[in-house]
C-alpha cells in the first residue's frame, strides 16, 4: 500500500463503533513505516476488556486478553482478504523468559508471531517520547460511541478526564499481577491483572506495504 507515513491515518477493517452497535471503518493511526509493512494504532479505544480471566502475575502471552486479540477480534473486524494484508513477524522459539531478560519488556516484546497485539511500554517511549519516562504526550484518546454505550458506568468513572479512558498496554510488572495502562493525563502507570478491572483497548498490527 503506497502513501503510508507516520502521523497520518488510514481507515481499515470494520467494528462495532456507533452508539448502537452500528459497523463503520476502523481508523488508525500509522506509528511508523518499515520496508516490509506499517505499524497501526487504532485511533479509538474499540472495546473494554480485562487483560485476564485470572487474578494472578503473569506475561502477555499467558493473557486472555492477547487470545481475544488474536481470536475473536480479527474474525469479527477483518475480511478474509484484509487478514491477509495484516503482516505476522515469526516467531522461533516463543519464549517469554528469554525476551524478558533481554529486554526488560514482556514476553513477545515485538509482537512476534501476532497479527494483532498491545503496544508495549517501550512502544510507547518511543512513539510518544516526553521529557519524563512514564510521561506520552499525544497519546491519550477518546472511546467510540459504542464503547461509550456498553460500557456507560466505566466510562464515567474512568474516562472523566476531558472525556478520555484509560487502556492498556502488554508489559507486564514481574512481581505482582498487575499491567501498565496509559491514562486520560497521557502518562502511564499501573492497572490490576484480575476478572473484575476492565479497561480499553487500543488494538496495534503491522500491514503489509
């Protein structure tokens, strides 16, 4: 796909996005641009979800919430043609000790062998650098409609700073079950790994150039 730069925007796949349920394009905002494909953010919280089903210290691989990304989300956004343009970097070995010894990140630190996933808190440092470490200027982001909608009592509880949510990132904290989030004041911080905390998603893929 030709015209793809970082900053700019580009409307693919479809989801649940207006007050009633209605289906309209998703947008995404193009991060970077490497040879082999583009990285997209999606430019609105999409859905709410828990990043797991079990209250307990874990990686990014081992959440429910990577499965949903990874299962139900695509089938449910993306044609059969679309998917095909989503590009899945391999990988080997999958092996969520190595990469976070290497990196201090979570396991699968570049998404490897997904074709959807969160971005990480590195991601963010380096997408949304600010003067302060966990500070990301101009990432912050309002919700859909439908979002707004299904989810009413936790949007306005979490989501009232200038109308915008809290979501979630992959990396996870290595000594208690809890995952970064990025808040409404553009900064990140922590969130509770259990059934019970629910927060947006802002789906992250590579598409093919």
């Amino acid at each position: 796909m030709k015209g793809l730069r970082a900053g700019g925007t580009i409307s693919f796949g479809k989801y649940p996005q207006g007050t009633n349920g209605e289906v309209l394009p998703v947008e995404w905002q193009v991060l970077g641009v490497e040879r082999d494909y583009a990285i997209l953010l999606s430019r609105y919280i999409l859905d709410v979800r828990p990043f797991s089903n079990e209250a307990r210290a874990m990686y990014w691989t081992s959440s429910s919430l990577r499965e949903w990304l990874n299962v139900e989300f695509p089938a449910r956004a993306f044609s059969h043609e679309e998917l095909e343009r989503i590009y899945v970097p391999e990988n080997p070995d999958n092996s969520a000790a190595l990469f976070w010894f290497l990196t201090g990140d979570d396991a699968d630190t570049d998404g490897l062998g997904e074709r959807v996933f969160l971005l990480s808190a590195s991601d963010m440092a380096g997408y949304f650098p600010g003067e302060n470490p966990i500070d990301c200027p101009g990432s912050s982001t309002d919700a859909t409609g439908y979002v707004k909608a299904l989810y009413r009592e936790w949007y306005d509880t979490r989501g009232s700073m200038n109308g915008k949510a809290l979501w979630w990132l992959r990396t996870t904290s290595n000594s208690y079950p809890a995952a970064y989030v990025v808040s409404p004041a553009e900064s990140m911080g922590f969130a509770f790994i259990e059934p019970g905390c629910i927060n947006g998603v802002r789906p992250s893929l590579r598409l093919k150039v």
